[in-house]
C-alpha cells in the first residue's frame, strides 16, 4: 500500500495519458512508432501551404509510458517536414515503473544509445545535468529567432532552472489544487476561504473536522495524503539538507497519524465535481475544455472552489512533473528542438490534452474560451505563482520505501529511527 502511495504522481500521469490518448497499441509490446514524413507529403503539396525551413533526419523519442502520445504531433510535424522520421520507443505496459524498467531507462539516458528525446520525468535532474547528459535548453531558445519566451508562462524557465541551467522543457503548467468537502466543516463551525492552502492548514482542519464528525474521517480518498504531497515536503528538505532536522520529524509524524486512518479507493478522473461524504478533501480533476470548468472555480453545493496548494515553505508545484530532455548525445539536437517547440506551440496540432495545461499562452488562450472572465484570470495568476520544480527521482524513492514500510506499516522503527535512516540514504545516494 506504501509502496503504490509514493508513487502516486506516476500512476496518476500514467492513467491521464493513457486516457488521453487514442487508437494506441494495445499489445504491450515495445513498440516503434514510425510515421514517415514522406507519406504526408502529397497532403502538404494539396493544401497550397508553403512548406517552412526544409527539415530532414530521425529523431527517438524515450518514453516511460506504454502508449503513444505524440503520434498526433508527429503526423503534424511531419506533414509539415515530410523528409522527417519520428520514433517513439515505449516499454511495455508490465515493465512501467519497476526496478528494472528504471535502471534499463536510466542507462540508456547516461550512454545516450541512440535517443534524441527524453521524457525525463523518472530522473535524477540534478545529477544528470552534473554529468551533462541533457542539452541546457537555454542555448537551444537562444538561437533559435522564431522562439519568443514571452509566449509562454514564465514558470518554465527559472523555477525549472539548475544551477542558471535549463535541463528540460516543462509541458504541463496545472497548478496543484484540491477541493474541500463544505459539509465537513460546516458541521465542525469551519470556514475556509483562502486562495491557497499549506499542509499544515490542512492537516488543522482535520484535526477540528474529526472531533465533530468522528475518526474515521479521511483526509483525503487516496492514501495517507493527497497525490504528490508527500513527494513535494519531502523534496524540500533533501534540496535544503533538511532531512535529519527535528522539522522533517515532526512531519514524519503528522504523516504516520493519518496513514493509521487511511484507505486507498479508486480515484476519480472523469471531470465529475464530487467528494465522498467521509472525506475532507480531494484534488481538483481540472479540464481544459471542459463543461464543468468554471465550477472547479467557483465551488458547488458539497464542494469549496479549487484552493491552490503550497507547500509548508511557502513553494508552489505543477501538478506532476511533466518534461522532456534533449539528449547530448543527440546528432539531431536542432531537429529535436523544432520538434518540441512544434509540440508546444500554439498550432492545433501540438501537444494538447484536456487534463493538461499547455505552456504556450496561445494554446492555453483556446482551451479556457469556456472560463468566465474572473475564473481565467485566476487560473493564470496561480500558473505565473509557480516557482518550484519538484523533480522526481525513482531511484531515490525506491530506496525510501524498506524504511517507509518499517515506519507506517510494520511500526518497528520511531519517527527518529525512521528519519536518520532516509538522511543516511539521501546522503549515500547524493555522493555515490
């Protein structure tokens, strides 16, 4: 149960991904998903279109998840540049996130064998940009005259920055926002009207929530805490060297109390606005389009409207961690640039899933026509207040989980035991 708990952002990408896509593989099998730009070429000769800067080679595409999501971009892509060929090379659906999967992935991005393109969401940013394995995108902007950051949110530059770096273009700007259950606190005599909320409001809330309405309220219906928070407050005391500190205890301990009265039930992901009666909050299922999108704004009769999540620090998170990487190794590294930013435009053949919220203005402009006035420019507000990129890492994570099992499931270990025992393996992992 743990173990499905810390890694929950994955699961979730996993399942908006696959729900997204269309006419995929179903098989399981690796695949290699070619679409060649030669085949496209009489449909660009018919529609009059002038073509753009004559374009030609093959790009691979890493990918962590057992279906296609690009074959849409790359039909446009390569209608546009038909002497391009695109591959996308996928494990199949029983190899995703096992230990295996990871080291095999992880190997191919440190020898660069025969990749252009990484989804380089499962890596050790961090490390991998100390070793020079991804293109500083930075250079990539730089030089290229057609690419204006001015049409894109700001929060994918700094916040995802290492070291004055840019190790990976970010692809998804929704903000983490979770909904609270209005009976609950009205029972209990609670009003929450903030923008946003840290986890120790939250967990104030359950606290007075479960004197009124009994302890077997939940505080969220995944787990022992809503999908990424965990992942969120733990990274902010490994980046800070934080982890063996007397704080990151005392957390540890909040953590253990509502893992004790927690239960995993299936999530909901269907854009519905609604929250089961024994739990206090649930995260927000935003749509871009959508027919209930300005309600995830304005709250309904059982539910708050969306509240933005902070962390205790003060940082704000994308929800997930969507983002890709240019291979150093890459002998396309220009191509693999015009492919992304292709995939990222404003054009109606770029990337564009209704779970998802485009970085580009453009893009981002069409799929909130739906939103009030007021409803919109509060989601841009909350996507321009993001400042923290919270890369994951499996590695690191697996590591976590003998003594996470010790601590919340077998109780064996104190909170003390517990929190000496991940310093100890940040410290080994940071310096091996």
């Amino acid at each position: 149960m743990w173990k499905k708990v810390t890694i929950i952002i994955m699961s979730l990408c996993i399942l908006f991904l696959m729900a997204c896509s269309s006419g995929k593989d179903e098989t399981g099998e690796k695949t290699q998903e070619k679409i060649n730009g030669n085949e496209m070429q009489e449909k660009t000769e018919a529609s009059g279109e002038s073509e753009s800067e004559e374009l030609t080679g093959e790009l691979t595409i890493l990918s962590w998840v057992p279906s296609n999501k690009w074959d849409h971009v790359i039909e446009g892509f390569t209608q546009e540049h038909p002497g391009v060929t695109v591959t996308v090379d996928m494990p199949k659906q029983e190899e995703v996130l096992t230990e295996e999967f990871v080291e095999r992935y992880n190997t191919r991005i440190m020898t660069g064998d025969g990749i252009d393109i990484v989804e380089s969401d499962l890596v050790n940013m961090e490390r991998c940009m100390e070793q020079g394995l991804f293109v500083d995108m930075y250079e990539l902007m730089d030089a290229d005259e057609d690419f204006h950051r001015e049409d894109y949110f700001s929060c994918i530059f700094e916040p995802v920055e290492i070291d004055g770096k840019l190790p990976a273009f970010v692809y998804n700007v929704r903000p983490v926002y979770i909904h609270l259950n209005k009976k609950l606190l009205e029972e209990a005599g609670l009003e929450y009207t903030e923008d946003t909320i840290s986890f120790k409001e939250l967990y104030g809330l359950y606290e007075k929530v479960r004197e009124t309405a009994g302890e077997r309220i939940f505080l969220t219906p995944d787990g022992y805490g809503y999908e990424g928070m965990c992942s969120y407050e733990t990274n902010y005391f490994i980046r800070n060297n934080l982890i063996d500190s007397d704080e990151y205890e005392e957390y540890l301990k909040m953590c253990h109390e509502l893992y004790c009265v927690s239960e995993n039930r299936p999530l909901r992901s269907d854009g519905t606005m609604k929250i089961e009666d024994d739990v206090l909050c649930c995260p927000s299922d935003l749509r871009l389009p959508g027919n209930n999108a300005n309600e995830v704004f304005e709250g309904t009769e059982g539910m708050t409207r969306a509240i933005c999540y902070e962390s205790m620090h003060g940082e704000r998170y994308f929800y997930g961690a969507s983002n890709v990487a240019v291979s150093s190794f890459s002998e396309n590294k220009k191509l693999a640039w015009e492919f992304i930013k292709y995939a990222f435009s404003g054009k109606e053949t770029s990337q564009d899933y209704s779970s998802y919220i485009s970085p580009n203005k453009e893009k981002t402009e069409i799929v909130c026509e739906g939103l009030t006035p007021e409803n919109k420019e509060k989601l841009y507000r909350d996507i321009e207040a993001i400042n923290t990129m919270s890369y994951s890492d499996m590695d690191l994570n697996n590591s976590f989980l003998p003594v996470y099992e010790d601590y919340f499931m077998n109780n064996t270990i104190t909170s003390e035991e517990c929190r000496k025992e991940l310093a100890g393996r940040v410290y080994l992992y940071m310096n091996e």
